[in-house]
C-alpha cells in the first residue's frame, strides 16, 4: 500500500477554527460573547478559530475546546474532532473526548473581594482586641480594689512620724462607736499619775524668790509660841487657762477645713500631694480646724457625727454618706 503524498495530506488539513469562526460570524456572534458562555478567554477562542493550537495547554483540552465550541454552534462535533486531528497530525484513537459544556476554570477571588473579606477581618481583630483591653482594665480595677492599705504615716505636731494600720479605719471607728470602745491612748505611768498639781502665781513667784531669809528677832519663847500657832490658809493661786489653738491661715492655692464633731468619728484629712494632715479618732465636742493645698480629702468614720464647713461655707456631707461613712472632696 503506496502512502498518500504530502500534497495530499496538506490538501485535506482543515482548519477546524475557521469553520468554528464562520458559523459564529453567520450568528452574528462577537468573540466576547462566545467566550463569556464557554467559560473561556477572548484571547483562548482567538488562538482556536486562528489554529494555534500549539498554543493551548495539549490537544486533550483543545479537543475539548473544539467540542464544546461545535455544540455551542450546533456543528458536527465529530467532523470538527477530525479536521483537528488531521490538522494537528494527532491521533485521536484510543481517546475518548466528550464535550467539556462550560469550560469551568479555577475560580479566582477578584480584588474588591479580597479587600471586603482583608476589611472584615480586620474589624473583628479590632472588636476583639477592645474587648480584650476592657476586660484587662476591669481587672486591674479589681484587684487594686481588693488590695486593702495596710498603713498609713501621719506627722505630728511635734514633728514625729506615727505609723497607723490601716483597713478600712472608718468602718472600725463605726464598729468600736457602736460597741461603746474606745480607741487605745497612750497610759500615764504611775509616778506622773501620783505627782500633784501645783498651780503657780506668775506674779508672786518672783517676789517669793527675791526675799531675804533674816534670824528672827523675837526671843525663842515667842518664836516657839508663834510656831504653835496655826499659819492663816493660803489662798489658791490662780490657775492660767490654756489658749485656744490659733487660727490656720490658708496661702495661695490652699483651703481651710473645719471640722465639729457632735459625736466621736474617725476622721482623716489628706492634701492634693497625697500628705495625710490628720488621721485619729475624735471626740465628741472635739472640733479640728486645718489648712492645706485643695483639692483636699475627707474621710468620715460616722459621717452623721461631724458638721463640716470649708473656707467658712457650710458643707452638706449628705450625698456622700455611704452607710455610715463618708468619702468627699472638698476645693474642687
């Protein structure tokens, strides 16, 4: 059997994209929309009807292609397979191609998508990372809540520095007024205790000290007889009131608290540099009156006991009360 010649062979390869691009044309079919319904690339149904194939990912899928583009035109799908083959110089025996319908391809997330879906989650980070700081912040509020001052410094008067425990001080100050206790002073030892009082005339200690002790000119019969004799009783000297504590003056920046206490309460007074003023049990009639830069704390063991008053204006310590004590700002 004598083989066909070349002119031959070349005289019967068809190129099945021309045919495929006629019969689009006669449907009066754009390559846009032709490629839309296949699922394909305007540039991939160019390189088909153009016949370049070789261009295509293997004669498996432009079969493929081929087939799919035949039924979309209601051509002869197994006439267009051939052509491709005798075209291409492929053999198609043993390969069983079917139409592919809609070429499906990988789907791929446009941009706009992938911006929405980056937006979304970056808006649930957020949320959740307010949250996360809320629940910190509530936490740490918490425990300095819980953590009770264990001590606090006071100055005194005299310059020294006592140290009080402190816990909660004006709910035991409540407790100990409610119980009928008294908060512990320091004792007076026995020797002190037992030592009278003497009370000294200012005017006539001087004079006392300035006279001469003379002999007595009398004979010592009269001087044993005046010594039998009862001494006329001596009058008592008169005892000098203690002064009232004077006045704090406020300077520039500070204010003037005054406290009266019509009932015994603990009472603390802090500054706005976190110095604590005064911090004791007071007494019933007691008043304390100091001055200090404001804005300056109060603390009340038993709010209901003291009558306070800033910078000479009366202070209402109602809205503050808390059970029995009370917490306030005063110089705001």
């Amino acid at each position: 059997m004598k083989a066909a010649h070349p002119e031959v062979v070349a005289a019967h390869r068809v190129n099945p994209g021309e045919s495929l691009r006629k019969a689009r044309e006669s449907k009066s079919w754009t390559i846009a929309e032709v490629a839309t319904q296949l699922n394909l690339t305007p540039q991939r149904l160019t390189q088909i009807e153009a016949g370049a194939f070789d261009k295509l990912p293997g004669h498996t899928f432009a079969r493929g292609y081929i087939r799919a583009y035949a039924k979309l035109l209601d051509m002869d799908q197994d006439r267009l397979v051939l052509e491709f083959d005798q075209f291409t110089g492929s053999d198609a025996a043993g390969s069983s191609v079917h139409s592919l319908g809609r070429i499906e391809e990988p789907v791929r997330y446009s941009q706009s998508v992938l911006r929405f879906v980056s937006f979304i989650l970056l808006v649930a980070l957020a949320v959740a990372g307010f949250y996360w700081w809320q629940d910190q912040a509530e936490r740490r509020a918490d425990e300095l809540a819980a953590t009770s001052i264990e001590h606090v410094e006071v100055d005194g008067a005299d310059g020294t520095t006592q140290i009080h425990p402190l816990e909660e001080p004006e709910d035991q100050a409540v407790l100990a007024a409610q119980d009928g206790t008294a908060l512990s002073l320091p004792s007076v030892s026995a020797e002190v205790a037992a030592q009278p009082e003497v009370a000294v005339d200012p005017e006539q200690a001087p004079v006392a000290a300035e006279q001469p002790i003379t002999a007595p000119s009398e004979p010592p019969a009269l001087v044993a007889n005046a010594a039998v004799e009862p001494a006329p009783a001596a009058s008592p000297a008169p005892v000098i009131a203690a002064t009232d504590t004077p006045v704090p003056t406020a300077a520039a920046g500070e204010g003037v608290v005054r406290v009266t206490f019509i009932a015994d309460c603990w009472t603390q007074l802090t500054d706005a540099n976190g110095k604590v003023l005064f911090s004791a049990l007071k007494r019933k009639g007691d008043n304390l009156e100091l001055a200090g830069k404001a804005p300056l704390e109060l603390r009340l063991g038993f709010a209901r006991g003291a009558q306070v008053s800033y910078n000479g204006e009366t202070v209402d310590v109602a809205p503050f009360i808390s059970g029995e004590t009370a917490r306030l700002k005063l110089g705001l």
